[in-house]
C-alpha cells in the first residue's frame, strides 16, 4: 500500500481530502499521511484528522509515495508540482465517484475531478488539469496540461482549450471555440469567439480586458 499526500493545506486542499473519504475501499490502495505545506500551521482551527507533516520545499518523495494536487491557485499550483515531480513525485488522478465519465475519455496524470462532473464522450483531458464542481464537458473537448476550470464551467462540443488556462466559476464556452495556453477567462463569462495565447476575457460576450 503506497502512502498518499495532499499537496497543499489550503481551501483547495480541505477540499479534497473530503472527497478522498468518498472513494470506495476497493479503490483505495493507498494510506493518507497528510498534506504537504510549506505553512506549517495552514490548518490552524481547523478539526482534520490529517495534519501538515511536512512542507513542499523540504519533501523528498519515495518511490512508494503518491501525491494529489490540491492547488487551485494558478500562480503557484504548476511551479509547486513541477519541483515535485523533478524530485520524482508520482500524482494520483483523482476522480470522484459522483462523477459521470463517459466513453473514449482520457484523463492525464494528477489530474482531478471533482464531485458532479459530467464528460461526454471522446474528451482528452491533460495531465494536472483540475474540473471543479459541476463543470460540464461535451464531446470532443480537449483540455490541456495545467488547466484549471473552476466551478460549473461548461465546455460545449469541440472545444479546444490551451495548456495552463484559469476558467473563473461559471464560464461557457459555445461549440468549436479555441482557448489559447496561458489565457484567463473571468467568471461568469461567455466565450463566443476565439481567445488568444495569454489573452484575458470577461463577460457575456466575452471581451478582452488588461
């Protein structure tokens, strides 16, 4: 049995150690040691059986170890995993058992799916992406490394998006629309044309704003 770690305490982090506790014990091979933080007192007031055992900068992964990302944040979540896995850390992909996943997805390495997902059919989604709570994914999506699409997001048929995007809570996306690397979509938006590399969008419809 391989020993698991959260890698960040913060609200994020809580989160999925919730969601740990909904998976099935048939498929748990794994024990939970605890969350990786380099704040050690992150869960101060907070009741968890699990603590902050040891923080991300001193960590040296074993090759029995298994980590899951649980940074949201997009300024800090694809530089923290990377000194990880250039330690030689291996992430668990994280999907949550409430969620719907369809035939011919597939689903890269760390990535997490969180309760009340739904993904069609014939979605690649990439290594370390998040999908958070209730997003939507039709068919024929593809969802690069490092994304992270907050909250009930819908990503309609055929949709490309970038490696490394933030999808603020709400947003849409209507069919066969492409979202370049590194771009930001604001909450609430809807994006009816296409979003360049680097470009931040806001609203319905969508425009570009600094």
């Amino acid at each position: 049995m391989r020993d698991l770690y959260i890698v960040g305490a913060g609200g994020f982090g809580r989160e999925v150690y919730a969601w740990l506790q909904d998976l099935p014990e048939c498929d748990v091979d794994w024990r939970l040691r605890g969350f990786l933080d380099d704040n050690p007192g992150a869960l101060n007031g907070f009741n968890y059986q699990s603590q902050v055992v040891a923080s991300v900068s001193d960590f040296q992964p074993k090759s029995n170890d298994l980590l899951v990302c649980a940074i949201a944040a997009r300024a800090h979540k694809r530089s923290i995993c990377e000194q990880l896995k250039e330690r030689g850390g291996q992430f668990l992909t994280l999907v949550h058992p409430t969620a719907i996943v369809g035939p011919n997805v597939t689903l890269g390495e760390g990535a997490v799916i969180c309760p009340r997902v739904s993904i069609t059919c014939d979605v690649e989604i990439g290594a370390m992406v998040m999908l958070n709570l209730h997003c939507t994914v039709g068919h024929d999506v593809r969802i690069g490394a490092w994304s992270t699409i907050s909250a009930q997001c819908d990503l309609t048929g055929f949709v490309q998006v970038g490696e490394d995007v933030f999808f603020g809570s709400g947003a849409r996306v209507i069919p066969g629309k492409r979202v370049g690397d590194r771009a930001v979509v604001g909450a609430g938006s809807v994006v009816i044309r296409h979003v360049r590399a680097g470009q931040k969008v806001f609203g319905n419809p969508a425009r570009e704003f600094a």
